[in-house]
C-alpha cells in the first residue's frame, strides 16, 4: 500500500512536471505575426503550397506564438517583386526564385538553378553541406535579407512551343517566356525571352503575344492550360535541371525573432524543401498521362539545339564572371562542387539510373518480352 502510494504520487509528480516545462518556455515567448509574399499564386497549389506548409509549420512547433500567413503574387506585391518588399520591410519574409532577380545580382541565379548545372541531390548536396548557401548568403547580405533553401521542384521539362523545334536555326525570333540567365543563353542564339510571373502566362501564349512558354512540369503545366494552346511539348528543360525555391527573411526581422522561433524556421524550410520534390514526383506522372492522353505531343530538343546552348550557356557564365567578382566567386565554387559531384554521380547513381530506365523502356516498348521471361 505504501508502495503504491509512493508510486502514484511519483507518477503524477513526473506527469505535472513533463507538462509544466513546455508551458513555461511558452509563456515566455512573445506572440509574433508575420506575413509570407509568395511569388505564386493559390492555384499553382504545391508552389504556394510551401509557403503555406512554412507558416502551419511554424505555429505547430511554437504552441501558435509564431504565426506567418502567407499572401499569393499580387495580394501584397506582384510576383517578381518579393525580394524588394521583404528588402523594403513590406512584408517580413517571402518564398520566391532567386534566379528572378539576377537583373540586381547576376549571381542570384545560383541560388535557383543555371542551365547544365547541377541536378536536385547535387544542388541540396551543394546548399546544405558544400558551403552554396554561405555564398547565396553573402549575396543577401546586400540587399538585407538572410535566405534558406525551401522548395525543389526536380528537372524541369522544356515547355509548350506552337512550333517543333527541329533545328537550332527554329530558336531565331523565338518569343519564349523563360526566367533569368536561361533567357540571356538563348539570347545568344537568338531567342527573344519574356519574363512573365506563373499568373499571367497562359494570356501572353493565347493571344500569340508570345510563341512559346516553359514553367515546372506536367502538374503545374495542366493546371496552367498551356497544352489548350500550344501542342508540342518539350523535354529536358536542360535550364533547370533543379530549380530551388528560398524563403527570404528580413535580416532585422530575423535577428529580433527568439532563437526558439529561428529553429523553427529553419526546420521548417528544411522539410519544405524537401515535401516539394516530393510531391511533384508523385504528381507529375499522372499529369502526364493525362496531358499525353490529351493530345499533347512530347518532344526531345535534338542533341544539336542543346549542344549550341550548352556552348552559349558557359560562354555567358565565363562573360559575366569577367565583369563582376560576386559572380565568379559563386561560379568557380560551383563549378569546382559540380565536377566532383559529376565524378561521383557518374560512378554509381548514373549507372543504377541508365540501367532500370533502360529496362524500363525496353519493357514499355516490347511488353511480351517481360512475359515471355516468366
Ligand atoms: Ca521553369
């Protein structure tokens, strides 16, 4: 009896106790409500999505003392321009590509992705432990802002086209929206490239405003209707063999946040980073189907056409490295990781990959062979 009184007053002792120190740590931390300005808007849903996750996130780590709610491109500023608010103090923070803003900063374009660069495991591998995002940091330093990795969408696809892409002569007079240092690649052979936000390419393409259009991938493409006015769908989107979305906090904003609340930001970056790829991964196969059944037609760019860009794409990188410091100090980092990661990447994951895919496409093109092995 004595035991078991022992024990029950033990036990609730340790139950009051364990409930008593969160409560404690909470009530002394203050109540803070920010606002996100997202670079998309509401129905592109995994992209605004992320923002979204960030804030729920958030809240959940800290009891709801830490609440961010995020606004879609054009509630608070319009799409390319969340670097400046958050810069501005407009907002507090905002989730955005960083390659938009290579008109500030050509550098910038690093922190998203640069044509024949890197894939999505070498970039995470480049931010999180191969010093990329001191670099990027660096670069916000400038413009008052601290940046963390948040979203992923994988490689890319190349986009709707009104016309096939037979030769690298079809990309002269082109009008083709596509973001950042990508245009000024396909620039040189001839390109003229359009910065459109997500929102208001679907209008451009219709009213033939533009010839051509690239975004994510069959997921956000559908949504976005582009197979209802362009047929021809493209493959790789060789500019963005990764494409990295960053939340960008207001360096004063983040410095006046209790360190619980960093912690918390960070972590929740870090999960949104890597949620995106995942569910584009499993999104996009579907859409696919779906956009093929349609009457979409898939198209590879010829060796030719990506050879030429390629070529144009370090030629550009060396020309701008010349002119400005901040960008060859990235650029050689980068370059030195992306030659390791390809020596690495060429030994055992390319081989694993080229292997099931070609079995793969083997099978998918003779299925009575995978019968007939039974
Ligand atoms: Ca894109």
């Amino acid at each position: 009896m004595q035991r078991r009184e022992f024990l029950r007053k033990a036990g609730a002792g340790l139950a009051v106790g364990a409930a008593a120190t969160p409560a404690i740590a909470q009530t002394a931390q203050p109540e803070i409500r920010w606002r996100i300005a997202s670079s998309f808007p509401k129905s592109l849903d995994v992209l605004f999505g992320a923002a979204e996750h960030i804030g729920r996130r958030v809240a959940q780590i800290t009891g709801n003392k830490f609440q961010i709610r995020a606004f879609a491109a054009g509630e608070i500023v319009p799409g390319l321009q969340v670097l400046d608010a958050v810069q501005a103090g407009t907002v507090e923070c905002g989730h955005t590509a960083s390659y938009y803003y290579v008109g500030k900063n050509p550098a910038f374009a690093f922190d998203t992705t640069v044509p024949f660069g890197l894939n999505t495991r070498q970039h995470n591998a480049w931010m999180y432990a191969g010093g990329g995002l001191e670099l990027i940091r660096e670069l916000y330093k400038d413009y008052g802002c601290i940046s963390f990795p948040a979203g992923n969408t994988g490689a890319q696809m190349g986009g709707w086209f009104r016309k096939e892409i037979k030769t690298v002569a079809d990309l002269k007079g082109l009008k083709f929206r596509i973001a950042g240092i990508a245009g000024q690649m396909l620039a040189k052979l001839g390109v003229v490239p359009q910065q459109i936000a997500g929102g208001d390419i679907y209008p451009a393409l219709e009213k033939g405003t533009i010839d051509a259009t690239e975004w994510v991938g069959p997921y956000d493409d559908e949504k976005l209707g582009f197979h209802k006015v362009a047929k021809y769908y493209y493959y790789p989107g060789f500019w963005e063999g990764t494409a990295q979305l960053s939340f960008l906090v207001n360096q004063k904003k983040w410095d006046e946040l209790p360190k619980e609340y960093q912690y918390a930001l960070e972590t929740a970056c870090a999960e949104a980073n890597i949620l995106m790829t995942a569910q584009y991964d499993t999104k996009n196969p579907e859409a696919l189907r779906r956009l093929v059944g349609g009457g979409a037609q898939l198209r590879g760019f010829p060796r030719p056409v990506m050879e030429a860009c390629m070529a144009a794409a370090f030629e550009l990188y060396e020309e701008i490295a010349q002119k400005n410091a901040q960008f060859k100090k990235v650029y050689d980092a980068w370059n030195k990781f992306r030659s390791d990661e390809q020596l690495w990447f060429r030994v055992a994951e390319h081989s694993f990959d080229s292997f099931v895919l070609a079995e793969a496409s083997r099978e998918l093109r003779n299925p009575s062979a995978k019968a007939a092995k039974k």
